[in-house]
C-alpha cells in the first residue's frame, strides 16, 4: 500500500490515452475531421486529475500536446517538452508497491490542475520518444485527417493513424490514377 502526503498526489498518463485524448479534443483534429461544432466528451480512461478542468482547459492542453506530434525535430520536441514540464515540478520518490519499485512523480496540490495534466503528459509523451524515437510519433498522411499516431509497427514506417485512412488514400489514389477525366 502506497500512503501519500495530503498535499501532494500522483498523477499517471498512459501514451495511448494521449493519442486518444489529441484525436478526440484537439482543435486542429476536429477542424480537419470536420467536428469543430460536435460536442465534446473526454476519452475514457483519463486521469482522475482531469475531471477538475474545464473542456477548454483540457482542449488547451491536448493542442499543446498536438504540437509534440507535429513537431519536425527533435530539439523542438525537446524544448516544447521541458516548457510542459517546467509549469509543473515535482518531487521523485521511488516507492515499492506489491514487491517491485516504482517511480512516482508527486504533484503539489499548490500547482494548478492543468499544468500538472499537461506535465504529466509530457512526461509520457518524452518516455515515449525516449524510447522509440522521435520519429517515430506523427500525424496521419491522410489528406483529410491530422489524427497523431505512435507508430509501433516492426517496419517503423506508419503514415496513416488508422487503417480506414491508408485504405481511403489508396482507394483516392487509384481513382484519380484510373480517372477518364
């Protein structure tokens, strides 16, 4: 059993709720999608800490993480990163839970609830290109769509964020090659 201070609390973000959470609510997904007008509804799966913000709040913070997947190197991945972090510190403390170790990263309650979600986001987000590059997060080569995407695929060559948007290219592509125009 972890026990925490009452005035600080962690905060986890999972990499695909992020993906999730910028196709969904991010203003240059839904402009290119079309859905700048429909309702907005938060993905499950959210952090508890996202249930305190606003949907402008939360709208505010997916289009600063759509800018991470947009960017073109990365030093720019780096310094829009660092900028997210830098609106939340925290203090590290290694835990154990249930027989293993763990890192937390524990948020003060002084520090507002969308700089700790947005933190806690870059967070992920920099675990992630840490881990498989940064050239490996993107947005969909679709000419229709600006969903982003983290390509897992063995051949590291994704262009598209799904695979209705490859088939729509391909399907595009052929048409216009087999036009009697």
């Amino acid at each position: 059993m972890v026990h925490f201070m009452d005035d600080v609390q962690p905060i986890g973000v999972d990499i695909d709720w992020i993906v999730e959470v910028v196709n969904e609510l991010s203003a240059p997904t839904r402009r290119a999608a079309g859905e700048s007008d429909h309702e907005l509804a938060v993905p499950s799966g959210a952090p508890s800490i996202s249930q305190q913000l606003t949907v402008p709040e939360l709208v505010a913070i997916t289009n600063s993480w759509f800018e991470v997947f947009t960017a073109d190197n990365i030093g720019r991945v780096a310094e829009l990163l660092n900028s997210f972090i830098a609106a939340a510190p925290t203090v590290t403390t290694v835990v154990e839970v249930d027989g293993a170790l763990a890192v937390v990263e524990l948020y003060s309650n002084s520090v507002p609830a969308s700089d700790q979600l947005l933190a806690a986001g870059a967070r992920a987000l920099a675990a992630t290109v840490s881990e498989i590059g940064s050239d490996r997060i993107g947005v969909c080569s679709a000419s229709r769509c600006l969903d982003v995407f983290v390509d897992r695929s063995p051949k590291r060559n994704r262009r598209y964020c799904s695979q209705l948007c490859q088939t729509r290219e391909r399907v595009q592509r052929y048409r216009s090659q087999h036009s009697t125009g």
